[in-house]
C-alpha cells in the first residue's frame, strides 16, 4: 500500500503469478481466457451487473494478462474504493465459469486473435517473441490459438484456475487516498475460498537459438523485428539497459530514429524496445519501411550497432537519456494508477518494492563503461532473431547473417 493524503482518488489491482509462461501446449491461452470469464458473472451478479455496481460507484475498472502476471484493477474516488474492491473480490472467488458463457467468451477472443493478426505490428512482436525465446516459456502466447481454446472446456479451465490462484501468489496493491486499516480489513479472510500454494512447475531454459520467420501477407509495408537475449528485471545490468536503449532507439533523439527516419527517410516508425521477466529478457529493435527499403533499413541497424558496441556512448548523450528516463518514471508516480502498476508487479515478481529515491539513485550510478558492457550483450547484429510480415517474401536470414 502506497498512500498519497492530497489526491481525492486510489486504484487498487489483485495481482495473480500466472500467465501465458505458466501454460502447457494443451491450454494455451487458458490463463487469458480465465481473466475474460471473471467478468462473465458471479453467483452473486450477472456480467451486466458487475458492470452497473463498477458504473454507480464512478469507478474505471479492466484487467490484463501477461507472460507471469494477471491483474485486476478499479480505479475510484477514495470514498469508493472499497466498494470497488468487493466487485473486484465476488469475481475473484465467485465467478461462475458458466459453459454457455464460455462459448461465446471463446468466440470473443477468436476475434481477439484475428485483431492481432490483421495488425501486422503486432503480428511481428508476437513472432519475434516466441523466435527469441528459442521454445521457453515466455515465448509463449498470451492469446492462445483457435486450436488450444476449442479444446479448453469448463473442467480444464477451473481446474487451472484452482491449481494457479493460490495465496501464495497474490499481491493486493493499493496507490492513492484510502484507509489503510480499511482495506487490510476488507480482504481479511475474503481470500480462504482459494489454496494455500500455486502448483509450480519446473522452468528449465533451453539455450537460445537463432531463428528466422517471414509470413507474407497482403499489405502495403514490410514489419520488421530483431531480438536478442538481453538481462531480468533483477539483473544489476537491468538500469544500464534502459539508459542504453533510450539512447540507442527509445525516443526521437535516439540513434536509431534520427539515423533511419530523419536522416534516411526510411521509416516512420523506428524504435528499439527491453522485454523484460523475473528471470529472462530480450532487446529487440523494430521498424515499418517500404518493402524495397528492407535492405538498406537492416544496414543502417547492423551500423548503428556495431558502434554501439565498439564506441559505446558519450556523455552527452548519457546524460540526457538519464533525465529523460528520470523524468518519465518520476511523471509516472503522479499518475496513481501507474503507481499502482509498479508496487504491483515489482512486489509479485521480485518480492520487494523499491521507493523513488532508490530508483533515480541507481539510475545516476550507470557510467559510460556500464553502457559498454551492456552494448558488448546486445551488439553482435549477425547473432540476432529476425520476424517480418511483408507483402514482398524476401531472404531475412541472409541479410542478417552475411
């Protein structure tokens, strides 16, 4: 709990440890599909009715699913907060799963999958995502296919959901005006309904391999995505890692966008981007060019790389993206839902929450030589995974490994 006494407003989100990185091939996307049928209705209120009491209260309220995480969250004026939080509790414990309701709930997230699809942006992090990760659990997707959610009924669906929502792997995150007394007295005992432990199962990483995909499609630009390895949320790298990638292609000073769309005019959208785990992480880099300019796009990126990785970066440029990155995550604590966010997740995926003061420390510690280290991880171009959708089938391979 993070409490701010001048704001009239609080979030609160029921984070659960479980998502797509959890799954087996047979019930892919069951833990998306779960987060879906919470909203369904409970033995105590129709669908329409949970969102009537969220709508009485002016409450904001959704849900997400992840690689590790699941979260369920409102948002109100702090004298509602709670009443907020029972919505959020009846759905967590006293949700029907209702077969009939599945069905059609299925059919939703069929056309969920086809939004995606027809996103050839989305499409490409989604492939990239799963090369990368060379078979390991977080390359799995967070959606499923058609094939494993036609084959999810209603006995493998709760019996997931009793094996992964246990109280060992939830975290109450609160951020905002409330009564702190209130609120551990709302869940006091509201959770005994659900086991005392998850059922885990082993992760063993495979070693990463380099991997290549093109999926033609009938559109007018070419997507493309490189990932490589790059270091966990609890890596001590993980704070050079964000600077290096706000100066390599994380804002419109960066190299990358300054190189590829405003010198070349290749691209409109060009950016580099960490993926970050508890225990894993990849760097990848994407753009959105011309389908004849994929060549000369992936050879400014080979460039940009290579002195990266040989010349690192200067001082200059590491100051700026510290302010930068600075600015943004101090902006992002007067938003009270993003604070809710960070304590939420740190808490649930690394047991510990770091106050502001820790962060921007650790941030004005990264040096230049920091920077280089973690260039010398992510530098080799010829190492990486490659994706694309394109309406023009090209050779990726090739123009990554020669």
């Amino acid at each position: 709990m993070e409490k701010t006494d001048y704001v009239q407003s609080a979030a609160l989100g029921i984070w659960v440890k479980v998502g797509a990185a959890d799954e087996s091939d047979d019930v892919s996307g069951v833990s998306h599909y779960i987060e879906h049928m919470m909203f369904k209705g409970t033995k105590n209120r129709t669908a329409k009715e949970i969102a009537s009491d969220v709508d009485k209260i002016g409450g904001m309220f959704n849900a997400f699913t992840g690689k590790e995480a699941t979260c369920y969250y409102i948002k109100t004026l702090s004298s509602n907060i709670y009443a907020g939080a029972e919505i959020l509790l009846d759905m967590l414990t006293e949700s029907r799963f209702d077969p009939d309701d599945m069905d059609k709930e299925r059919q939703v997230i069929f056309e969920e999958i086809k939004m995606v699809q027809d996103s050839p942006d989305d499409d490409v992090y989604d492939t990239i995502s799963e090369l990368v990760s060379s078979g390991n659990p977080l390359g799995r997707s967070v959606l499923g296919t058609p094939e494993s959610l036609s084959d999810i009924d209603r006995e493998k669906l709760t019996g997931y959901f009793s094996e992964k929502y246990a109280k060992d792997s939830i975290v109450v995150a609160v951020a905002g005006n409330f009564d702190e007394d209130k609120i551990i007295d709302l869940f006091e005992s509201r959770l005994d309904s659900l086991r005392d432990e998850k059922v885990k199962k082993e992760v063993i990483l495979k070693p990463y391999r380099q991997d290549f995909n093109v999926k033609e499609r009938d559109i007018e630009q070419t997507h493309i995505c490189l990932a490589t390895p790059g270091v966990s949320m609890d890596d001590e790298r993980y704070y050079s890692f964000v600077l290096m990638n706000s100066i390599f292609g994380g804002s419109m000073s960066s190299r990358l966008f300054q190189n590829i769309r405003e010198e070349k005019g290749l691209a409109y959208t060009v950016c580099s981007m960490n993926i970050f785990s508890s225990y894993w992480g990849f760097f990848s880099i994407y753009a959105g060019v011309a389908h004849d300019k994929v060549e000369e796009t992936l050879n400014a990126v080979k460039f940009e790389l290579e002195i990266l990785r040989t010349d690192g970066v200067t001082e200059e440029e590491l100051a700026m993206a510290k302010e930068q990155v600075k600015s943004s995550y101090i902006f992002g604590l007067e938003n009270i839902n993003s604070r809710m966010f960070s304590i939420g997740k740190n808490k649930l995926l690394l047991d510990k929450v770091y106050s502001p003061q820790e962060v921007l420390g650790k941030f004005d510690k990264v040096t230049r030589e920091d920077i280089l280290q973690a260039a010398s991880i992510i530098g080799d171009y010829s190492s990486y995974c490659a994706a694309a959708v394109t309406g023009k089938n090209f050779d990726l391979e090739r123009l990554v490994k020669r």
